[in-house]
C-alpha cells in the first residue's frame, strides 16, 4: 500500500486549510432524512383534466422536488418516477416500509373555471402535519404568483395511513387558464420544488438555502498521451486546479469551492476515497470533502505535467486532461 503514503501527505496539507465552513456543518443540510414523495395519480388514472392533465403536472413537479431534496442529502423515496398506477394504499406502504421522516404529496386541483390558487392538506389534529404544511405554504406562497388558498386539513387516505407527518399540496387548477399555464410552465415547477425544499428545511431546523453543487461521479480514462478526469456535477460551481509536489509524489489537485460529495462507492481511507486508475499517467485519485470544499486530488508520475481544464453542461461537469 505505498501509494497510500501519498493520501497522508495530502492530509497533512489540508491541515494548512482554512476552519471548517460554517456552511457545512453538521445540521447544515437535509442528509439523514428519508422523504416520500408522492405523485399523485399516474397511468390509467389521469386525475383531473382541464387546459392540462393532472398526472403529468404531478410528475414533473414531484421529480424536481425529488431532485432539489437529493441535492441537498436527503434520502428520496419515489411512490412513481413514470406515467404509471399505483394504488393510495401501495403509496402508503412504500412510505412506510421505508420508515420515511416525511411524506409529501403532489396534486393539482380542478373546479369551476374562476377557481384558482394553490393549498396544503395535512391530516385532522396532526400537530406536526401543520407545521410541515403551513412552512411549504409559506414558501410557495414567496415564490408562485398564484392566490393562496391557505392550510388546510383533510382525511385524503394518504394522510390518514401514513405512519409519518404527511401534507398534500394541491399546486393549482388544471381548469384554470392561468393556473394550468404555471403548474404546467417548468421554471415554475422548478420554484414549486424550491418552495417546498424550503419549507422541508425549516421543519427539520436547517438553514434555508439552495443545495450547493454535488460531486456526484468522479469518471477517468488513459487515452495514450493524456488522462481525462470527469466530475459530474449536480450543477456548475466554482473550481481552482493547482500543483502540490513532495519528495515522494506529485499531485494534481481540483478544488471545487462550496460543495459536497457524494458516495463515490471507492475504498475509503482516513476520510479519503481512493481508487487506483491503471494509468501510468496518474496511478491513484484520491477524494474528500473538507472545509465546506471538494478535493480531488490527482497522483501524477511527472512534476508539473502540463494540463488543461474546461466545463461541459447539460448535465454540468468539470474536465481535466493531465498529458504524457
């Protein structure tokens, strides 16, 4: 384990770091709850049917706040992730099977065509269920130029058999004009899933805040006369690329500035993920998180080897190439 010498240096050298971001501290986002997050109707049934058609707004809104809720380290349960049926009581024991700290609902509504507005259900007398409801109300409310329609409290079956605080959010009227064009408008989903990140945080106490961008795969290739490094990201951040060199080794290193990484599946060390590439180029990557930053850090044969550096979007990734 010789090279693994090498992971020892680079922790001596983040000690020269600066203090633990107060950003990232423990609390700080959303890891270690488990959210069900349900979209209503689906397949055969298309719930209600206007200017839009319910089960399609549901899902696409539900797969934003799925995404914005996994950015920010919560574990997601899905009850659909398509255009299929699943009974009240199969999205029931899905929540429940996985023990989820949450449940959340997404529906649109339908009525006479002067209906219009968004509101939050949670179950009769649930203490937890309204303050889960009225912080994603609240926040909805900041963001969705629709009327609020307020809090309320219903005994919709995935309410009342959930085994956790539950809230069903009724995201507008599909037999409304103006309703349908913003349920059905994706930047607007994309602040429907915002609104109730939000509000999701401020029930578990965690600062309000957009997720910071996620180190989500660390990919490499040999190509002869370079080795490529590919970190896929959750979304763009900003990164510094820079030499460290020791008498026993040289190491590229991709700093990439507020951000967090995810379960990369390699040997952990010390804190440190590790994984040897085969290359002669550069034999070991090693991965951390520290300071509220990522560090990957590249074991490189050559001192200084030339390098070059550029960012692909769609979906956001940081390139490194590190020539012979």
């Amino acid at each position: 384990m010789r090279r693994i010498s090498a992971l020892i240096i680079a922790l001596m050298l983040l000690a020269l770091l600066p203090a633990l971001n107060p950003a990232m501290a423990a609390g700080s986002n959303l890891s270690g709850y488990t959210i069900c997050v349900d979209a209503g109707h689906g397949g055969k049934d298309p719930g209600a049917v206007g200017y839009v058609v319910e089960k399609d707004v549901n899902l696409a809104i539900a797969l934003k706040v799925a995404h914005v809720l996994e950015m920010d380290g919560a574990n997601v349960v899905l009850t659909r992730d398509g255009d299929y049926f699943v009974t009240l009581s199969g999205r029931v024991q899905i929540a429940n099977s996985a023990d989820c700290d949450i449940f959340i609902s997404i529906h649109a509504n339908s009525g006479p065509n002067s209906a219009s507005g968004f509101e939050v259900y949670h179950y009769y007398g649930s203490y937890k269920g309204n303050i889960l409801a009225t912080y994603v109300d609240q926040e909805i409310d900041k963001l969705i130029p629709l009327r609020n329609r307020g809090v309320k409290e219903a005994g919709y079956y995935v309410l009342k058999y959930t085994h956790m605080p539950a809230i069903l959010i009724e995201t507008g009227f599909v037999t409304n004009s103006y309703d349908a064009g913003i349920i059905s408008d994706e930047s607007y989903q994309w602040k429907y899933a915002y609104a109730i990140l939000h509000g999701v945080q401020r029930y578990f106490g965690v600062p309000v805040h957009d997720p910071v961008p996620t180190v989500e795969k660390v990919r490499f290739a040999d190509h002869g006369n370079y080795f490529r490094v590919v970190l896929d990201m959750s979304k763009s951040a900003n990164y510094h690329v820079y030499y460290t060199s020791y008498s026993n080794g040289h190491h590229l290193v991709i700093q990439i500035d507020n951000a967090q990484l995810t379960d990369l599946g390699w040997p952990v060390y010390n804190g440190w993920y590790y994984t040897y590439t085969g290359s002669s180029i550069a034999p070991i990557i090693y991965a951390t998180e520290y300071g509220g930053n990522v560090f990957i850090v590249i074991e490189v044969n050559t001192a200084y080897a030339p390098y070059s550096d550029f960012t692909l979007s769609n979906p956001d990734r940081i390139v490194v190439d590190i020539y012979s």
